[in-house]
C-alpha cells in the first residue's frame, strides 16, 4: 500500500550537502560582450571523440561529463539556482541539434524523506526546469513547475519538453482525495524558456506519484506515464489538455483502497520501434510490457526480477533488454522475442551500490548509473560488455546521480 509503504519507510532527515565535488583544472574562455556586462568565465565543453554522457549528480548540484568511448569522467560543471543550498537536480534531457539541455531540478524534503527514492518525493519546495547550452551549460532560461519533479523527456523533434512530479507527499496529504492527490505533467514549449518572464507551463493532471515517461513519436503528442500511486499508465494526449487522461492497470489484482498500490510502476522506456513500452514496477519487482497499438499489457511478456527494477534500456532491435535492480544489485540482459530468449545476470553489488539507470550505447557499451549511498559516497558509473555485462570502465561521479543522456560527437 501506498500509505503504509510510505509511513513505514520514512528516512531520517535528507542531509544538505553545501559543496559540491572538487572541479578538474580547467581553462577558461572569454567571450565578447557589449555595454556593461561582464564576461562569461564557463569552461568551454569539447564532446570527445566516440560521444559523451552528461550525470546529473543531484546531491553535489553539478552534472557530470562522461566519455562514452573511455568510461571516463572528463569534467565537473555546477548547475542549479543557488549557489549554498541543495537545488537537487534529477533527471535530464538533452535536445543535441538545438544546442540544449534541460534539467529538473528537484529539492530535497528537508523534514525527512520517504518512499523508493529517498530524498525525492517529499519536498514543499516547487521544483524548476533550467535550459542549459550544450557547449559549456551556461544558463538559457528557467520556468518553474510543482514540487518534486520526476522524470524529464524531451520530444524527438524537440518541440516538447515534458516534466513529471513524483508528489508523494501530495498523497500523503490528500488520503481521501484521489483527485487532490494527483500529480501534474508539466508541458513546457523549449522556446519560451527564458531568463526571465518565461510562461507557465501547461499542467495537465494525471496520477499520483507520477513519474517515468515514454513520448510517442517524433513529435511527442502522447505521453505514457507509470503511475506509482496508482498502479496504472496513464495515457495523455498532450495536444489537449482537457481531454480525458486514459489508466490502463498495469495488473490484474485490484488495491483495496484508491490509495493503495501493489505494484508500484516506476519507469516506462519505449522499444526503439516505439510499438512496445517496457513498465518497470519496483514494488512488485517485475518488468510489464505495454503494447501501444492495443493499449493493453501483454501478460505473457512479464518479467520477475529479484530485485526492485529501475529504468531499463532496449537493443536496438528490440529484441533484449537491460534491467537494473536494486536490493540485490544487479544488472540482467533478457532476450524478449522467440529468437533471442536468453538471460545473463550479473551481481555488481561490489562495483555498483544501487544501480537506477541503463543506457546502451551500441558503439561503446552499456552504462549504469550507480545511486551510491544517497549521502556521502559518491555515485558511479560503470560501462559494461553488453553481452557478458563484464565491467569495461567503472568511474566515480557526485553525490547520489540519477539520470544519463547521451550526446553524439558531432552534435554542437
């Protein structure tokens, strides 16, 4: 149950971390300006060669840049809104042909943290969206969304930009309410993301505890989102935010209450044929797949894992799939198609203390962003053989990441 989980899961108090990670030596470039400003003193971002990855390290406010060839971390950059407090950023999206990356920036609950994602989920705090330029994250503009921002995604046409907000604490406050205890999809045109006077996103009401979400494609007017509170993915028609939002129960086996939850949807990723989206539920420990044609789960599919899962990642045929878990950590490649049904598990519980994240990179391998202790010790990231999941590179990041977007070399 929602409640119950929630209650009895309750953390001590979320640490305020008041630095972040040392940053690398680096040299600094100077533009020109007119009138009375002063020059910008950002070091400049050259994408190495194979790609990079950009961390967000939520605890350290900084965002961490990883060679996709190497594994390596080549540099630190601080982002967020104040330079004392912890502004909390959380996921990332990346829209490499405009030059930009958007970052969610989710404060942390203060007064105690609850649920499957410690420090995000309680706060009061509204949360903010920051435009960054891709060539050396300066910031481009901001717009303000609700308290406690989940997942981030962007359009593949990059004409959308979609915020969720995994409000636990909305829940916990509105116990008879379903509709008070249901959380936004903020939606936010990229090109009215300002320095200052940018618009009010539109809020579109969805779930509760929403978080993972899968775009349709390329021009993102359906937004597929696992619905924690609810045990649903919800179905938005992003083109009318006032036509009715569809919940298709991600099981079979009714909650007793309306605030109950016995699965616990958590991430959704679409195949790279955009036909199938992969529901990773961390409560019933076991990966869904939705058939978007259909709009109907296709039981036959399901996956158990012993662990919580996380965000998985596709092959590019579609054919597998990456599954991180957590408690036991681990990392499983599962062949989901009569030609390729085989299963390799890994326990890299040694390398990589609570593994939220996968991304393939077929050039280069599979990377896993590795949580840490959500505190002190920092975060890492592993590149992984896809095929044996043996370790190719392990590097350590900031404080407790969460997201991974991946930049091609010759993108701005």
């Amino acid at each position: 149950m929602v409640i119950s989980r929630f209650l009895g899961c309750a953390l001590a108090a979320a640490m305020l971390v008041s630095c972040s990670d040392p940053e690398p030596i680096i040299e600094y470039r100077y533009r020109a300006y007119e009138g009375d400003a002063y020059p910008d003193r950002l070091p400049e971002i050259t994408i190495p060669e194979g790609g990079m990855g950009l961390v967000s390290d939520s605890l350290s406010d900084t965002i961490s840049l990883v060679s996709l060839a190497t594994g390596e971390r080549f540099g630190v950059h601080p982002v967020g809104r104040d330079p004392v407090t912890i502004d909390g950023p959380h996921h990332v999206a990346v829209d490499a042909e405009g030059g930009a990356v958007y970052v969610a920036l989710s404060y942390p609950d203060i007064a105690g943290a609850i649920g499957p994602h410690a420090v995000h989920g309680g706060s009061v705090v509204a949360g903010y969206v920051q435009k960054l330029a891709l060539d050396d994250l300066r910031i481009l503009g901001q717009v303000r969304v609700e308290a406690n921002p989940g997942d981030i995604v962007i359009s593949e046409d990059g004409k959308r930009v979609v915020v969720s907000h995994f409000d636990l604490k909305r829940v916990l406050d509105n116990p008879g309410d379903v509709e008070a205890a249901r959380s936004s999809l903020a939606v936010i045109d990229p090109e009215e993301v300002l320095l200052s006077g940018s618009p009010d996103p539109v809020f579109i009401p969805v779930c509760m505890a929403a978080h993972g979400i899968a775009l349709s494609r390329p021009d993102g007017a359906r937004a597929y989102v696992a619905c924690y509170g609810e045990d649903v993915l919800a179905i938005v028609d992003l083109t009318d935010p006032s036509a009715e939002v569809k919940r298709v129960p991600v099981g079979s086996t009714s909650s007793p209450s309306p605030h109950a939850n016995n699965y616990g949807p958590y991430a959704a990723v679409m195949s790279p044929d955009g036909k199938t989206i992969a529901v990773s539920s961390t409560e019933s420990r076991d990966v869904r797949f939705f058939d978007v044609a259909s709009e109907t789960f296709d039981d036959s599919r399901k996956i158990l894992t012993i662990g919580a899962p996380y965000f998985p990642a596709w092959t590019p045929d579609g054919s597998a799939i990456y599954v991180p878990t957590q408690v036991p950590d681990t990392i499983v490649r599962i062949g989901v198609t009569p030609d390729d049904d085989g299963v390799v598990t890994r326990n890299i519980a040694d390398e990589c203390m609570r593994p939220h994240l996968a991304q393939l990179d077929e050039a280069h391998g599979l990377f896993v962003v590795c949580e840490g202790d959500r505190s002190a010790t920092p975060g890492r990231v592993l590149r992984l053989d896809p095929e044996t999941l043996e370790t190719l590179s392990d590097t350590e990041v900031g404080l407790y990441p969460d997201g991974l977007v991946r930049v091609a070399p010759e993108a701005p």
